[in-house]
C-alpha cells in the first residue's frame, strides 16, 4: 500500500460520506464528534502513559485508533466545509516557521 496525502484521505473519507443521502454533520456536530474523540484519545493516554490502569471489562483500544479517528473526523469537518488540509497546513507551517522561529533553542548539527 503506498502512503497517502491529506489531499487522498480527505477524497477517500468524501467518497465515504457521499454515499450516504445524510452527507456531512453540521459544524456544531462535527465540533461535538471531534472532542469526543478527542476525550476518548485521552482516556487511552491516560492508561497506557499515566496511573489510572484499565479495568478488566474495558474494551481495548489504542492511542493509534483515536488519532485515525480524530483525523477521520476532521477530514470530515474540513470537507463539509471545503477546507484543504495541505493548505491548512502549510499556512501554518508558514506561521510557526515566521512568528515562532526564535521561540524555542534549536539543536545544534554538525557538519
């Protein structure tokens, strides 16, 4: 399987959601279904890094299934909302590389 671009998962998740006449959540929606995922990213973090160990009848999860379900999610918020990712991207990348360049020290290489 070759690697995929934000740009092929953002068309494969809308090929995904077109099939179906609901289409897209509304943005609250979408917002809604993000921060669940996102607490339950944090609830598998918690067990797996932190001190509060699973209980026998929890189902397993993993750190790896939350992160593809928050980007799952948030292809679709970005579609419902014709957002490209790559250029969301890299605007910000743009941002942190401008406004932050000399925030924090840099590790020295040598040649």
């Amino acid at each position: 399987m070759s690697e995929k671009t934000l740009s092929d998962i953002q068309l494969e998740v809308d090929d995904y959601i077109s099939q179906f006449k609901e289409g897209y959540f509304s943005p609250l929606a979408l917002m809604a279904r993000m921060s669940e995922e996102v607490g339950e990213l944090a609830r598998e973090v918690n067990h797996f890094y932190g001190e509060k160990p699973k209980k026998a009848d929890e189902a397993e999860n993993s750190v790896e299934m939350e992160l593809g379900d928050i980007l799952f999610i948030l292809s679709c918020f970005a579609n419902s909302l014709n957002i490209d990712l790559t250029e969301a991207h890299n605007k910000v990348m743009h941002k942190f590389a401008t406004r932050d360049a000399n925030r924090w020290t840099k590790k020295i290489t040598e040649l």
